[in-house]
C-alpha cells in the first residue's frame, strides 16, 4: 500500500483552501489592506476641526449677511418714520398758521378803528382802554405786527402808495413815507408775511 504525498505549503503562505474560501484564484496572493490613518500618521482630529471650522465660517457668513439685510430694513423704516413726523409736523404747522392768519385778518377791521380811535384821543380815560391794551397784546403774542412810520423808506412789497408827491425841502434822496393813512399788519419772525400792507402817501426826491 503507497501512501498519497501532499505537499506542504511553506510556513507563512496561506493554504490553497483559505484562498478558495475567501473568493480568491488559487496561486495569486491576497491584496495588502488599505493603511489606514493611523498606520499613515494622517491627523484625523485635524480633518474634523478643519471641516467643523468651514461650517462654523459658513453659518458666521450667512448670519453677517441676514443681520445687514435686516439692519437695512430698519434703518429704511426709521428713515421713513422720521420724515413722516417731519411731514406731519409741518402740515400741523401750515394749519395752525393759517387758523391764525384767517382769524387775524377778521380782527383788522376792528384794530383799525382802535388805533383811530386812540390817535383821537378817544381812549384816553374811556373804559375800553384797557380792553384795547389787552386785546393787542394777545394778538401780539400771536404774532401779530402793526407797521408803518413816517420816514419809512417805501417798499412795495409792504406799503401800498395811495399819494405821491414831492419832497421840496430838497432833503430826501429816496421815495419815503410822508403819511401813514392806514398801518400795514404783518406776521412777526423768521416766516413774516404781509396781512394787509401799509396805505401810506409818499414823496419822492426833487
């Protein structure tokens, strides 16, 4: 009886068998494994940190841009308030100037018959002095002017000439104010406006 010789395999080469197993041709030697990142020394930690800090600049960027948009969005809206309040102060304003001015111009009749009045010398004593002082002076706090004077250099844009003559003293160099036969009304400050202009007789130079 002859026994059957198998060969040996050689100390440290795998089996024919343990290649077939594991889905390999038989005579061709397994492939390496891949090295990981360990064997290679590659920093893992690194790489993750790296792409954490991508992502956190990322999200830093898109909420610097989304705080500017709406940061512009509420500057435009206080923009926009504050020029309503400008606009609505001032229409508040051109109403009251002109509830004034409308009421002013009914009591001119009225002024006018005090100031002749008082330059007759009819108030002088009488019992609507007093109501007269009193009633000027609110109208003043109103903003109401009485202008008009002898020697007044003529202005048409406040005095309306209902006489014109001569100065022959010779002394004049320029149309002024001779006589004022009816005082002009203005409203006082920085947005003066004529009520009602001065009817005055003037005299012009030689």
């Amino acid at each position: 009886m002859t026994d059957s010789f198998t060969p040996s395999t050689p100390p440290g080469e795998p089996r024919r068998e343990d290649l077939q197993d594991v889905g390999l041709p038989a005579g061709e030697p397994a492939a390496p494994e891949a090295p990981s990142a360990a064997d290679t020394g590659a920093p893992v930690a690194d790489v993750d940190d790296a792409a954490e800090q991508a992502d956190a600049t990322a999200l830093l960027s898109a909420a610097e841009a989304l705080a500017a948009d709406r940061l512009g969005d509420l500057q435009r809206l206080q923009a926009e308030y504050v020029n309503y309040r400008r606009r609505v102060e001032r229409d508040r304003e051109a109403v009251r100037e002109a509830a004034v001015t409308s009421a002013l111009e009914g009591l001119l009749p009225a002024l006018d018959d005090i100031h002749l009045a008082r330059q007759h010398g009819d108030l002088e004593g009488g019992p609507f002095a007093a109501i007269a002082e009193k009633l000027e002076t609110a109208l003043a706090r109103l903003g109401l002017e009485r202008y008009g004077a002898v020697g007044e250099v003529f202005d048409p844009a406040v005095h309306e000439a209902l006489m014109n003559g001569v100065d022959e003293s010779g002394q004049a160099t320029e149309t002024v104010v001779s006589q004022v036969l009816q005082p002009g009304y203005r409203m006082s400050g920085a947005g003066s406006r004529v009520l009602r202009a001065a009817r005055v007789a003037v005299v012009s130079p030689a």
